[in-house]
C-alpha cells in the first residue's frame, strides 16, 4: 500500500473482505492463507506475492480484528481531546 507504507493500515468493507497495509500485516503476523483462519484466503498478486487483500467471511475478519492493538486510556483520551479542537 503506497499511501502509508510505514504505517499499520486496516480497511474492512462489511464482513466479506479486508485491505491490510504490509506494516499491518507484519503487525498481524500474516504471512500465509493458514493465518486467516477460519475461511479465510489471501489473494496474491505477480510471484504469489500476497496482495494484502483477505477475503472470507465475518468470523474470519472478526478473527483478525481481534489481533489488532487496541488504543490504551491515554490514547482514547488524547484521540477524543483532538476530535473536539476541531
């Protein structure tokens, strides 16, 4: 993903399919179609190359949203403080 390529980046579209940035998936510890379990597959591009595309199911993005770090006290606070300044 070019847009944030140091950046951790989590798209979902419904509950059908993901877009994971490299630093996200590196994060997220997914490397293979076994790390998207249950359902899950990830699609690959030139050289079998995965895309950062995950498609599957709600369980199988559920799955994954579960791994993804979830901001601390702090952070909530700050995030909420810089939201009002606007």
């Amino acid at each position: 993903m070019q847009a944030a390529p140091d950046h951790p980046v989590y798209v979902q579209h419904l509950y059908d399919w993901l877009l994971l940035s490299p630093k996200a998936m590196e994060i997220l510890n997914i490397r293979e179609d076994a790390d998207v379990v249950p359902g899950g597959k990830l699609e690959r591009g030139a050289g079998q190359k995965p895309t950062g595309v995950v498609v599957g199911n709600g369980n199988t993005l559920l799955k994954i949203f579960d791994k993804v770090p979830r901001p601390n006290l702090d952070e909530q606070v700050d995030a909420r403080k810089s939201s009002s300044a606007r």
